[in-house]
C-alpha cells in the first residue's frame, strides 16, 4: 500500500479493492438470485409498467378524466350516485384476472368520492365513480390514482 498525500492514510492497492469486491460479490450472489430484477419499462396513454424477471409486473398512473364521468344515476347500493360505467386499458396483458388493484380518486370539489370496480380482465378494468352527491353539473374534476400489481407470464 502506498501513502495518501492527506491525513497520512493508507491507500489500498488497486488490485486489493478489486478483490475485496470480488469476494463480496461471490459471497452474496445467492441472495441476488430470487431478488426480481426490472426487465421492461413502458406505458401506455394511462398507465406506466414495470416487467420484473420473476413474472410480476407493477403499473401506476394518475388518470386525469376531467369533468367526464359525472355521478347523475342514483346508485341503489348505497347512498350516493354513480357514474356511468367506463374502461381503463391495461398497458400489457395480464396471465390472471385476479391482480391487486388499488384505486383512490381526488376531486376538486366532491371529497366523497370512490371508484368502484365492475369487472377486471386480462387486459382492461371496467368500473365507475361513485359519489355522496349529484354532480352532474360537471364541475368536480376526477383523477384516479391507480396501482396495479399482477403477473404478466
């Protein structure tokens, strides 16, 4: 090793780091084998995906719909009133049509507010907002919030 021209430290040899790494690496490359490593990254108009090498995929987004989709109908279920039912296309098929999805919806004006799903495929989901009042004057703006998490082979 040679001298360091501050503090009076020691420098280690090139080839002393070299095989310092090498054998942490090879010490841990078994823990590195079930570790899912990303393989893709793509999106589509709503959605953002992530492919990982064990076969899970993760999509997000934040779908901006505006004033579209008001909450007119009366919703027999509950209190409240439903939008009409619409698609949010999937950037990527699915294997399953049993995946994790998590919605949350923010509004400009309405805070009870909920997007309810109808039917989950493997490669759309089918669903409506659902609201604690009438807002068919179309002046609450909606974006959903999604997270998705499934297998992709």
């Amino acid at each position: 090793m040679e001298n360091t021209t501050n503090l009076g430290l020691m420098k280690p040899a090139v080839s002393d780091t070299f095989a310092n790494w090498l054998n942490a690496n090879n010490s841990n490359m078994d823990k590195f084998d079930g570790f899912p490593m990303p393989m893709e990254k793509g999106s589509n108009s709503q959605l953002t995906y992530i492919k990982f090498s064990d076969g899970t995929v993760l999509m997000w987004g934040a779908i901006n719909y505006g004033t579209q989709h008001p909450c007119k109908s009366p919703w027999a279920a509950a209190a409240g009133y439903a939008s009409d039912e619409f698609d949010i296309n999937l950037p990527i098929a699915l294997v399953s049509e049993s995946y994790v999805f998590i919605p949350h919806v923010t509004a400009n004006v309405n805070p009870d507010m909920w997007f309810v799903t109808r039917t989950q495929t493997f490669a759309r989901v089918r669903g409506a907002f659902l609201c604690s009042v009438n807002d068919s004057a179309n002046v609450n703006t909606k974006v959903l919030n999604l997270v998705i998490i499934g297998r992709w082979k």
